[in-house]
C-alpha cells in the first residue's frame, strides 16, 4: 500500500488532479539516448529508477515528477537496438504528454513510418 500511496503522492499536483504535463524536450532525448547506449544507466534504471536520473544529473522537474512515471509497468527494456531505431517515437511520446499511448518497439522500423498528429 505505501507504494501506491508514494504513486499518487508523485503523480498529483496541488491542485489533486492528476499530472499530465509532457517531459521537456531535453530531459526526454537524455532519458532516451542513455537507454539505447548505456547498459550502466540501463542496469540502475531498472533498479533504482529515480537514483539513475539523479546520478546522471537530469533535470529536478524530471528527477521529481517523472521517475515514477519513466519506470511504471516496465519489467524489461527493450535492446539497446530496438530503442535507438524507435527514437524519434518514443521522443514524440515522451513530450506530447503522459497520456499518450507507447509505441510498438517490436514494430519494423527500417521501412518509411510517419507519425500523423
């Protein structure tokens, strides 16, 4: 129960209504380009998600507001390989707001894909 306590205590505002500001443009091309190079910034992610965007020194607003959010639901990361190819997706995703749906990391993304907004 304290972690879900802990949740809705990070994923409110003042105003008690959920969050669903978008991540900065910066903070979500760091979070992204680590995930698809890093297996030292992987390797703490998925074991301590808000340490990692601490020690890489990412943003307060990041480091306070979307560690949760960065971390929910995930069990494994996709390949090093797989993220770099779904860049600009998962960028797109990241900044239009955390109600956005996420994208297909199995899909082929070799052929011509457009996102339409």
């Amino acid at each position: 129960m304290q972690a879900i306590s802990t949740e809705q205590e990070v994923r409110t505002e003042t105003s008690g209504k959920p969050r669903t500001v978008p991540m900065t443009h910066a903070a979500a091309i760091k979070l992204v380009d680590l995930l698809a190079t890093s297996d030292e910034f992987r390797e703490i992610f998925m074991r301590d998600t808000r340490t990692a965007l601490e020690t890489w020194q990412f943003d307060q607003q990041t480091q306070d507001f979307f560690w949760w959010d960065c971390r929910m639901g995930i069990r494994q990361l996709a390949s090093k390989e797989v993220i770099g190819a779904a860049r600009n997706e998962i960028l797109s995703m990241l900044t239009a707001g955390l109600s956005q749906v996420a994208p297909k990391l199995d899909a082929d993304y070799s052929s011509q894909h457009r996102l339409h907004q």
